[in-house]
C-alpha cells in the first residue's frame, strides 16, 4: 500500500500548523513575561494583558478552525454514506430483479398517506374478531411480538398460532365483559395491521363511559381496558362502532352495516364430497354410487382446476369430461349437486374467449406502467379479471348463463378460489400493490377487496342465470366485511394434523364473530394423510359446523369412506348421519341469521357473557343456543372433558337424556362428541336419515325438548320453505313456527 503524505490531507495539515504557531507565540510571550518581571511590576501588568488578549484570540482562531474542519469532515463522511447507500440499493435492486425476479413497489416508501387509529375498550378483558388468522380465539397481546397483520394471501400451509395473513381480512374487532359488547370495524381494504395491548387503569379511574361498561359501583378500583392499534398503509379513516349492550344487539347492528347472508340452499347444509381432482366422468359416478353404496349422505361432488380444459375456466376438458351434462343429469336424478371452480386469473391465450374478450372491453387489471398486468398461475401466464370496474362484474357475471357456460344447468353452483388474487411470481405470491385499477385506483388501496367483487359477481350471475328463480351458492377463499352478503368461507389450505384441525375451530369462531355464518374446515386436511382417529375425530367436530366438506391435496391418499378400515367408515357414516338429524335446526338457524344477524355458530360468552370461564373457551362452541359441542381433540386422550357453562342452566346428554347442572365439566366416553341441549330449549331434527337432504325434507321431524331447570318450560322454532327458490322472500312461501312447552301442574 502506498504510504499517504501531509497532501493527501490539507485540513490536518493547516490545523497542525495554527496549533504549532500557537504554541510557538505562547513560548514567546512566557519568555518576555520573565524578563519583565524583572523589569518592572507595571510592565508585567501591561504585558499579561497582552499575552491574555494573545492567547485569547490563538484560541478563538483553534477553536473555529476544529469546528470548520469537524464540519466539513462530517459533510463529507455523510455525503460518502448515502452514496454508498445508494449504490448498494441500486446493486441490490439489479439483483433481485436478475436473478429473483422481484416486483419492486416504487412508492413503498414513508409517506404520509398511512392512516390509523387507536380504540381503548374500557372494561374489557378480551377482545375477539380480525379474522383470519391461524391463532387462538380470544386475541393475544402483540407487546413484543408482531402485530395482527390484514392482506389477502395464497398460503399453502400455513402457520400454526401465527399472527401472519391469511387469506381473508375483515377489520372487524370486539371487546366485550359481562355489562357490555362493543365493536368496532375500521372499513379499510388496505393493508392493515392491528396492535393489541390489554391492561389495568389506575384506582379511580371513572369516566361516564366506564360507568355504563363496568359495575353501578362507585367505589375505587381497577379498570380493565384492551388498548388496539390499527394501522392502515392508505385509505381513509371509516370507522363504525357497534354499541350492544348485549352480544345480540350487536350483531343486530353489525347487520344493519355489512349486511346478512341470504337463505342458503337447502342442499348446501349436507355433506360435500371434494378432492384435488375428480379425473373424469367415471371418477365422478364411481364415487357417488359409492355413496349410495355404503348408505352414507351426500349432497354435492365438487370438481376441481383439472375439470377445465387446460386451466381455463368456464370450459371443460374434453378428453376426461367430454359429456357433462349426462354426468350433471345423473347427480341430479339422485338429488345432488354439482360444484365447478372458477378463479379470477385468466389464461393468456389468443384463442381463449375469456381473455380475449375481456382484453378487447378493456376489462382487466394493469401493470404501473399502464400495459396489462400479467402474472403466473394455474395455466401459467395469466392476465387478471378487475372486479372494481363494474362493467367487468357485469361481464363476469353474464359468463354464467348458460348459454355462455355450456354444458351446466341450476344444479351447478361455484367455488372461488386463488382470489386474494393469488400471483404465483409476484411480492408475497399476490399483485403488486402499484397495480392500477379502474378509476386509476392502485391496488394497494382495494387488494383485501379483490376476492369480495369476484364473489359477489359470481353470485350476481348465477342468480341472473335463472332469473332470480333460484338460489346460488358460492364458496370463496378470500373475503372481506360483508363477504356474508354472497359467499360461503372456508379456512384454506390447511394440513392434516392435529394443530391445525385444533386451531380450525377458534378460526371458525372469528369467522362467526366478524359476521360470517357459512363457515368450515377442509376435513381431514389439505394436505396430508390423516391417521384414522384424527380423520373420525374432524368428521364428528364438521357435522357440527356449518359448512361441512371433505377436501385434499392431489398428493394425499384418496379418503373416500368406504376406503378406511370398517371401524373408520362406521364412525364417519354415524358422524355424517348426526350432520343430517340436525339440518332442520341448523336451517332455521340459517333464517334466523338473515333476518337478525345472530351467528349460527357461537362462542360459549354469546350465550352465557356472566360466566367469566366461557371468554377463555375455544375448543367448544354452541350451535345456536340450544346446543353445545366439543369433539375429541387430544389423540393421547382417555375421556373426553367439556364445560358446561351458565351459572344455573342444566343440560342433558342428546345420546343418553342425562342432566347435569351447570357451571361445570363433564366427561363423556372418548369414542364420540360431546353433545350436550340446553335445558329450556326444543331442537327439531330428523329421526330417519335418508342419503340427501332432499330425500328427508318430507320426512317427520321430532321434536328433542329439554326442560328448564325448574322443569316447566322450553321453546323453540322451527323454519321451513322450498329450500331452492326466492319464493319465501318474494311470495311469502314459507312457515315459521314456535314451540311452546309448559308445565301446568
């Protein structure tokens, strides 16, 4: 290395010099002031002043030379800094988009377009909702953990107990106590995250709102407060509060702002039959004889992406499905149904009369540079229907008649899926936030909306289809606050073990919470062989949930029923055989929802917020008020151990009619689910079970009444209709009835 000179460094150089020259005067004067001293008293006054003054000015002059030096060199170590920096960013940059192939946002950036909002719930110990996450129910504290983080995304198996995205996002938050419920729903479709921080107030702390939410008391103590923090990356500040008192009225209010979902299809509360893919034809009718076969209820075949020709949706493969209508005609003839998948990404293929005829009406979404935005995903390139213009729902839902969807009739209904909207090479796996939408919105500002158009497009078309004659159903993967209005939900690409069938029923629970009915778990899991008690165990805990169906990965083993040992295919058939005893209460349940916004499936404080045990319970749930549910779910287990909740209710066993008063556990044999009626309740359900739900919609119900604890009354409803058109909404063709049992001696 060669070695440096005083030249390479000026500055030193002429700082070293002051500081030399300084000294230098500073001898000299030491030097006269002796020979002075000797001199003359008044001459030493006359010059220690001057050499005062001297050195004064030396050091001044040193002084502001170092700060104009030590400026100057932090200029330039600054200046050195940031273009270092920048050139690293600019390196890094050029690499990612050579070799990974990044989607950079340019405007990622610290703005001030964030908005957000801090909520105090005063009086709360818990608070409840912001699915989805994989996560218990009652939500944790983020203190020194990440946030609760709201964007749409594809996840193959995701997490367990993680406050990471899913793919759904509803900003719908509730804190609640034994006084009060009270929501909150920060209407934003931006990304969101949520900070939650419980803690307790100061003694005295008194506010005339804390009055309202805590006790009458006046007496000074600790106030329990739930501190929440949302954070949205733009957008505007929309916030709507829910105000209770009780958990009811606010779902009644909740109601009143997102909306209800629609009576669902009679056929839609049976048992689904789906896997990652029915081959052909023959695949199909194999596996509904089966059915039929081994005396085991079905109501709904589901076709997956390989039904299509070649990943293009709204067509069918012709080598494997080359006569649909036969095969549709012959599920009907036995009362079922038939179920296709249609997801958002199109096919980039000149040929293909869905992506040119949506390029040609200017109908898809566009990269930043204003040229169509294309991205990878089933069929590979792809381009990307934009559901915030309406006249590309309106076009997507003309795709649904039938004249235009050839080969399907009423009794083919739809699956979203892939609609967060999943991008196999984009950030994250979904489209780029700088994506522009119509109106030149960027995606950033609608991307937790995308999979909400597409669902209530599809569920526009399919009634358009029919001339508002009959009821659609449709499930979608991703959703947002007022999904409920046109879609079923379920929980995504979960696994198969026993974490993730655990965690699915505090996500159903959240699901619930933020005003979404339809809801349910692929059983047995995507992804992965269950053991046989895992599978037994999923089957009994999805009768019981509202949207029951079977689902796996094209990797997995095939789990029909019947191909498990007898003793697993006995135990499905009798958990299936529950499912359709209760789809009498489970569809007035349904009516009850739309008309008040209840949920059908509850968390245990919705009915019973005096006792403080239900808030910390997610591993049971009540199906509408009268029943309570706990399957097994510990493989290890002897017994099987529930709560009883209330504070004086009694409940009896469905299976043996024994009572047990509450609060309290109980344990059950471990080889079934625990069940339980709530004393002063009358469930109507089948006592025969046929092999469709339409099959037994003739059939006599039996009244289950269990009796209050003082044994003298118990009521219930029934709801009953056509179970396929809109005839109970347009012409009243319905009957809901009341049941009233009174004790008078």
């Amino acid at each position: 290395m060669p070695k440096k000179s005083y030249k390479d460094h000026p500055y030193l150089f002429s700082f070293v010099f002051i500081i030399v020259l300084a000294m230098v005067l500073a001898a000299a004067v030491a030097i006269v002031w002796i020979i002075v001293s000797s001199i003359s008293p008044i001459v030493l006054s006359i010059v220690s002043s001057i050499s005062s003054i001297v050195l004064s000015i030396v050091s001044s002059i040193s002084s502001i030379v170092l700060s104009i030096v030590s400026s100057i060199s932090f200029i330039i170590s600054s200046i050195v800094l940031s273009i270092s920096f920048i050139v690293s960013s600019i390196v890094s940059l050029i690499v990612s988009l050579i070799v990974f192939s990044v989607s950079v946002d340019i405007r990622a950036m610290p703005s001030s377009s964030s908005v957000g909002v801090d909520i105090a719930f005063v009086g709360s110990r818990w608070v409840f909702g912001i699915p989805e996450h994989s996560e218990s129910y009652a939500l944790r504290d983020t203190v020194g953990f990440e946030p609760y983080r709201l964007y749409n995304l594809d996840v193959f198996e995701y997490e367990y107990h993680s406050p990471m995205a899913l793919y759904g996002s509803i900003p719908y938050l509730v804190g609640t106590n034994s006084k009060r419920t009270t929501g909150m729903l920060w209407l934003n479709a931006a990304e969101t995250w949520v900070d939650i921080q419980s803690t307790t107030a100061d003694k005295g702390f008194k506010t005339s709102l804390s009055k309202e939410v805590l006790d009458a008391d006046t007496k000074p103590r600790d106030v329990h407060v739930v501190n929440t923090r949302f954070i949205s990356e733009t957008g505007l500040i929309d916030i709507f509060l829910t105000l209770g008192p009780a958990p009811h009225d606010s779902y009644r209010q909740l109601a009143h702002l997102l909306g209800t979902y629609p009576l669902p299809p009679y056929f839609s509360l049976g048992y689904h039959q789906s896997r990652w893919n029915y081959i052909d034809q023959k695949d199909v009718k194999q596996v509904h004889d089966n059915f039929e076969k081994h005396e085991i209820p079905l109501d709904v075949i589901w076709l997956d992406i390989d039904h299509t020709d070649k990943k293009a949706y709204f067509t069918w493969c012709k080598e494997n499905f080359s006569d649909p209508l036969t095969m549709i005609n012959d599920l009907t003839e036995k009362g079922r149904k038939l179920v296709t998948i249609v997801d958002p990404h199109v096919k980039k293929d000149s040929k293909y009369f869905l992506y040119k005829e949506s390029k040609q009406k200017k109908l898809l979404v566009k990269a930043h540079d204003g040229t169509t935005f294309e991205g990878n995903c089933w069929p590979g390139d792809s381009v990307y229907i934009d559901f915030t213009n309406p006249k590309a729902r309106e076009y997507w839902a003309s795709r649904f008649a039938f004249d235009k969807y050839v080969n399907t009739t009423k009794d083919v209904h739809i699956w979203n899926d892939m609609n967060e909207p999943s991008v196999f090479n984009g950030p994250e796996g979904t489209m780029p936030k700088d994506a522009e939408h119509y109106n030149g919105l960027e995606h950033r500002e609608v991307h937790n909306m995308y999979g909400f158009y597409q669902h209530e497009a599809t569920y526009d078309g399919l009634i358009k289809r029919t001339n508002g004659e009959y009821r659609p159903f449709v499930l979608s993967r991703a959703f947002f606050a007022g999904s409920q209005r046109t879609a079923a939900v379920w929980t995504g690409d979960n696994k198969a073990d026993w974490h993730h069938y655990r965690v699915s029923i505090p996500m159903l629970l959240s699901l619930s919470t933020a005003g979404i009915p339809h809801i349910g778990a692929d059983v047995g899991g995507f992804m992965g062989d269950p053991d046989d008690q895992l599978l037994i165990r999923w089957y009994q805990a999805g009768a019981f949930q509202p949207f029951f169906r079977g689902h796996s990965h094209q990797n997995t083993k095939r789990r029909e029923p019947w191909l498990f040992s007898q003793n697993v295919t006995d135990a499905i058939r009798k958990a299936i055989q529950w499912r359709y005893k209760i789809i009498p209460y489970l569809y007035t349940l349904f009516y009850e929802h739309s008309i008040t916004g209840k949920p059908v499936m509850r968390s245990l404080w919705m009915e019973f917020r005096d006792d403080e045990t239900s808030y910390d319970e997610d591993r049971q749930w009540m199906l509408g008020n009268a029943l309570v549910v706990k399957p097994l779910q510990d493989p290890e287990a002897q017994v099987l151990s529930m709560y009883l909740p209330g504070t004086r209710e009694i409940w009896y066993e469905w299976t043996t009619g024994r009572a047990r008063p509450s609060p309290g556990a109980v344990q059950s044999d471990k080889t079934d689910i625990g069940l339980y009626q709530r004393g002063g309740t009358i469930v109507v359900a089948r006592e025969n079970v046929k092999l469709t739900a339409a099959a037994n919609k003739e059939d006599p119900v039996v009244l289950y009444i269990a009796s209050n604890r003082a044994g003298d009354h118990a009521n219930g409803t029934l709801y009953i209709d056509d179970g396929e058109t809109f005839k109970y909404r347009d012409e009243n063709d319905y009957a809901y009835w009341g049941f009233h049992f009174k004790k008078y001696f």
